[in-house]
C-alpha cells in the first residue's frame, strides 16, 4: 500500500488512525440516538394530550374571537 500510492507508512497510519477513530465515534453516536430513542418516545407521548388540548383551546377561542 505505501509503495502503491507513493506515501510513507506514518501517513498510512494516521489515516487508518483517523478512520478508526470516525467509525468510533459514529457507533457512540448510534448508540447515543438508540438510547435516547425512548426517552423522545416518552416525552412525546407526555407532551401529546397537552399540545392537543392546547390546540382545540385555540380552535375554539379562534372560531369565537375572529368568526
């Protein structure tokens, strides 16, 4: 590989570095995103009755207010 692309070894090996280290931090963000998957879901399903509430509230105040 170094003498195919005319570059030395210790480029070789700070770009395989490199490479390790984004395919690290990709799986630690891929966990991070599934771990707190739940927690939106959770969330969301908390925050749904009260945004619906919310929004019939303004529907009936708009339809009484503005005709």
């Amino acid at each position: 590989m170094v003498k195919e692309k005319s570059i030395s070894r210790s480029e070789v090996i700070a770009k395989l570095l490199k490479k390790e280290e984004k395919a690290r931090l990709e799986a630690l963000m891929a966990e991070g995103y599934k771990e707190m998957a739940e927690e939106n879901r959770r969330l969301a399903e908390e925050a749904f009755p009260l945004v619906s509430e919310t929004i019939l509230k303004y529907i009936e105040w708009a339809e009484r207010t503005l005709g």
